[in-house]
C-alpha cells in the first residue's frame, strides 16, 4: 500500500510505447478511454506523507500505519524545504493533480517543510513536528504551527504522526 522512495515520481499521464497510435480515428479512441481512465479511482494514493530527512522515517510511521488501519492509500517521499526546495515545490504544485488529497510533512528542528508544503499548495497540510537533540522539539513545533494568515499547517503534537494520519482519514472521510 505504502511506496517508500527518495526520488520525485513522474507525474502526468502515461503514455503508450513508441508514442502511441498514428491512426487518427484509434488515436481518438485512445484519447476517450484515457478520459474515462482519469475518472476511475485507480489505486492512486491520497495522502502524501513527506519529511525532511530520512532519519525521520521512524517517527512518520504511525502515520502510515494510521492510514492502514483505515484503508487509505498513501506515498511515502523524503525531501527538504532547505536542502530539496525545488522538490518539494514541484511535489507540492502536482499534489492535487495527482489525486492527493492529503498531505502529511514532517521535520524536525527549523520545521519549514510544512509550511512550505502549504504555501505551494491548496491542499490540507497536516505539519509533524519531530523531537531533534535540543530544545525538546519546540523549535520545530513553532516552526510548524506559527503559520502567517492564509497559508494554514494543521499541527499535531510533538512525534504526533499517528494523529496526523488519524486526522488524514477524518479529513478525507468527512
Ligand atoms: C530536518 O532536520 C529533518 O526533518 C530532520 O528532522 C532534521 C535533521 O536532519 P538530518 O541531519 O537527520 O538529515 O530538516
């Protein structure tokens, strides 16, 4: 259910080998059934969980095994708002496109991927602040809460993660 990875995913449609079809009329045919394809619920994942780090991945699973319980399909993608800006605002501008209703962010320390998930996207951010080696996790759950108006981080409590994937669900569920 869950697809574990630190690479960006392509986005868009895919398209047939060697380019598709060169007849009009079967191109035509192709281009209707592809529409009804994007209508259909494929097994696409709704709730995309990212974090900053790697070292993260221990406290982002309750999570994912929150959206388990609760039959939710979701990704898994590591990337920083300070070391991968450029990922995270492509992952992010793609989200609703790809089917994501829901995204989950994680970080520890200056917690800016939340935050910055929700100002490249219109989608509810759900922001985990994660306990770093100093300062108790406060620097990164006021980093993740103290969002300026109109750019909102649904914050969860400090390791939170598995209300965070709880409250996916109720988002999703509502
Ligand atoms: C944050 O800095 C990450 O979310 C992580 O919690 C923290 C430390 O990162 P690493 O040095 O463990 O990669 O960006």
């Amino acid at each position: 259910m869950s697809e574990i990875s630190e690479e960006p995913q392509p986005t868009g449609t895919a398209t047939p080998a060697g380019g598709g079809p060169a007849d009009p009329t079967e191109a035509a045919t192709m281009a209707t059934v592809e529409e009804a394809f994007t209508e259909i619920d494929v097994d696409e994942p709704h709730v995309g969980i990212i974090m900053g780090s790697k070292n993260d991945k221990p406290k982002m699973e309750p999570a994912g095994k929150a959206l388990e319980e609760l039959g939710i399909r979701y990704e898994v993608r590591v990337m920083s708002a300070h070391r991968d800006p450029e990922m995270v605002r492509e992952y992010c501008q793609n989200a609703r496109m790809r089917g994501l209703k829901v995204i989950i962010a994680g970080a520890g320390m200056s917690a800016a991927l939340p935050g910055v998930a929700a100002a490249h996207t219109d989608l509810p951010v759900i922001g985990v602040p994660i306990l770093g080696k100093s300062l108790g996790g406060l620097d990164a759950l006021l980093s993740a809460v103290q969002m300026p108006p109109g750019i909102p981080v649904a914050c969860v409590a400090i390791d939170g993660a598995k209300n965070a994937g709880v409250l996916a669900g109720r988002i999703i569920n509502a």
